[in-house]
C-alpha cells in the first residue's frame, strides 16, 4: 500500500504564508499603465466639463480627489475607453489650523523622542527621469532610488532616524505591489516602532503638471496618493490634510493635491502610510531632489512636531498700488500623540492574525478527525493515560 507522506507544520505554514500574501494583495492593489506601448492618462473632469487632473493610472468609481485648493470631488462615472472620469463637488475640506507663536526666542518645540523611525521604499523600482537619467525605466536601478535616498538624508539631517530599501520589485507590473508588500513588513519588523511608511514613486503625466515655483526656486511638485479600501484610511488620510496644511502656508504649491485611489498599496501594514509622487517621468530628477528637503521638512513638523514660518498677505488697509510685503508668522505644530501612536503596529498585527488563523484552518483541512481530536487532548490536557 503506499503511504502518503504528510508536510511538517512548518513547511504547511510556509507554504501557507506564500500563498496568502501571493492572492491577498492582488484583488486590491494595481499598477499605473505608464510603461505599456500606448500609455496615456485618465483625465478628471467636473461636472461643468471643467478639467481638474489627469493620472498615470485608471480611475475607478467611487475614487475622490482633493485639488491643490482643497476642493474634495467624488467620481461617478469612469468611460475607460475615452480615458476619461467626472467627478461631483462635495465640499471644501477643513485642514488643520496652527496656532501662532508670538514668544521670537522659541526656536523648535520639535518632539524630544525620535526613536520611531520613518521607513522608505519604492514600489515600482524602475521609474526614471528622461531629462537626468536618459530613459523613463531602468530595471532594479531606477532614479527614484536617488530621490529617495535624498529624501531619506533629508530627514537625516533633522534628527529623524529614517530607514531606506532599496530591494527591487521588478518588473513593473500589477505584481509589484505583492513583491513590495514584503520589503514593508520586513522594513516594519525590523524597525518598531515605527512614525510613518512612505512608498516613493514618480508620476508618468506631462511636465507642466509638476513645474513649479516654490518659495522663489523651482522644484517639482509632490502628489499624496491614499489608498480607500486600507483599514488605516483614517489615519492615512489625518497625516496627508497636516501634511498639506504645513506645506501650503510654508512651501506654498509644493504639494500638487490628493487622490484617494481604488485599493490598498500597502497602506494596511500601518497607520500614517502614503505614497508620494515626486515629479514625472518628463522632469529632471534634481527638480524632484530639490522639492524633497521641504517634504522632509513638512514631515518632520507634521510628526514630530515644532515650529515654522508661514508667508501670509499683509494687512489690508494698504493704498490702491502699493506692493503688499508678506507678513511673517511663527506657527506651532504639535507632535502626533501617544493616542495616535498607540495604533501603529495594528496593520502588521493584523495581517499575522489573519496568517495564523489561515495556518490553523490549513493545518485542520489537511488533518483526519482523529488527529484533530488527538491535538484538542493534547492542547487542554485531556488526554486519557493508556
């Protein structure tokens, strides 16, 4: 007769693990469609046909977007043949308000504890900038490395302890964001606890979508992408509104606007986790490296906390013809708190507590009555003495 050999628990559950995180991601997760033969872009509209963006990647139902202006629209209708989405208006989102300090000898009221890391990876490990790097994809080495890695120094120099992969993801595909979903729970494993997790990308729309000025110097622009179908969508979306308010009154126009996409990009794995778009694929990358020291900056108040200055129009009042000279104002951030500190290794938990509970059910299916009866006795001690 011939006997059927059983796997050992730990090649079930490795086995296991690699089927679950190889199916789960892919039903919520997907790629830009930059690097097909015919790549094109979806174009947003409002209702009165006015054009309010366009993105690399197909937009869904249900989608939402935030202008620069902070205008929220919701999308209802997707003509994917045409490439185009219309969304509806639904209302002025409220960012946070800061308030002013008057005391000119405060310097920093920046968070003493900065042993939470921010951890930093790029999905899509390819992406390159034409005008610095000659070509829009080069594989496992792409120019989005050299921006990261500025970003990372960046945060560096402010005292952050900030943590950059490099593992590559290729190819370029919707299977990449399964591939980078365990370069985050290792960054996440290995660097508890953890502040924030950004996922580091470059956009594939024109140029002029990014050109900007900020602050006198020119630099591309940045555009927070958060996943709506993640647990943490709450929180995500909390960090990104800070994000934008700090960068809007310090680096005005450096942060392009908001879309709140059709699926997860990881964004499960822990609160405070956004991707950011720094620049296009038709812009020099040191425009892109430019604009990460006042991301780094932003971040560094939105989550730790401190003091900047903001650019506000003078006084009214002024005659009819005279120039208004900015007003300097000393504003006051406060740190994220311990309440919302408490929830950043949820993510992770969650995904080992749906892995456990899959590597038990996995581990009854493939086991006879007898032996299940016989592992209940041995877990509760009941087992009768022969």
């Amino acid at each position: 007769m011939k006997v059927q050999r059983r796997s050992s628990p730990i090649k079930a559950a490795a086995v296991f693990l690699v089927l679950l995180t190889a199916v789960l991601p892919m039903s919520k997760t997907r790629a830009d469609n930059w690097y097909e033969k015919d790549p094109g872009y979806f174009t947003l509209f409002d209702e009165e046909g006015g054009r309010l963006t366009v993105m690399a990647s197909e937009m869904f139902k249900d989608d939402e977007y935030i202008s620069g202006d902070n205008r929220h629209y919701s999308i209802y209708s997707v003509d994917k043949k045409s490439k185009y989405a219309f969304a509806k208006f639904i209302g002025d989102i409220e960012l946070p308000q800061f308030e002013e300090v008057v005391d000119e000898t405060v310097e920093t009221l920046a968070q003493k504890d900065k042993n939470r890391s921010i951890l930093l990876y790029c999905t899509h490990s390819d992406e390159s900038y034409v005008p610095s790097d000659g070509k829009s994809s080069i594989p496992s080495e792409g120019g989005i490395y050299d921006v990261a890695e500025s970003f990372r120094d960046s945060l560096e120099k402010k005292g952050v302890k900030a943590v950059l992969d490099k593992t590559s993801h290729d190819p370029h595909d919707a299977g990449a964001y399964r591939r980078s979903r365990q370069t985050a729970m290792e960054l996440i494993r290995k660097n508890t606890p953890v502040a924030a997790v950004f996922d580091i990308h470059r956009d594939a729309i024109p140029k002029e979508h990014y050109d900007a000025m900020v602050n006198g110097e020119y630099m591309s622009r940045v555009r927070i992408v958060i996943g709506r179908s993640n647990q943490n969508r709450k929180a995500n979306e909390q960090l990104a509104y800070k994000i934008k308010a700090i960068a809007d009154k310090a680096y005005p126009g450096l942060i392009k606007d908001i879309y709140i996409g059709k699926g997860e990009y990881n964004q499960e794995l822990s609160p405070r986790s956004l991707l950011f778009e720094l620049g296009t694929h038709e812009i020099s990358k040191e425009a892109a490296q430019k604009a990460t020291d006042n991301l780094a900056d932003v971040v560094h108040k939105a989550i730790f906390g401190g003091v900047f200055k903001s650019k506000e129009p003078a006084d009214k009042g002024q005659k009819k013809g005279q120039a208004q000279a900015p007003k300097d104002k000393r504003l006051k951030v406060s740190p994220i708190s311990q309440e919302e500190q408490k929830g950043a290794g949820r993510g992770i938990m969650w995904f080992i507590v749906v892995a456990v509970v899959g590597f038990v059910i996995f581990t009854l299916i493939s086991k006879s009555g007898n032996e299940i009866k016989s592992s209940f006795e041995n877990i509760t001690g009941k087992k009768k003495r022969e």
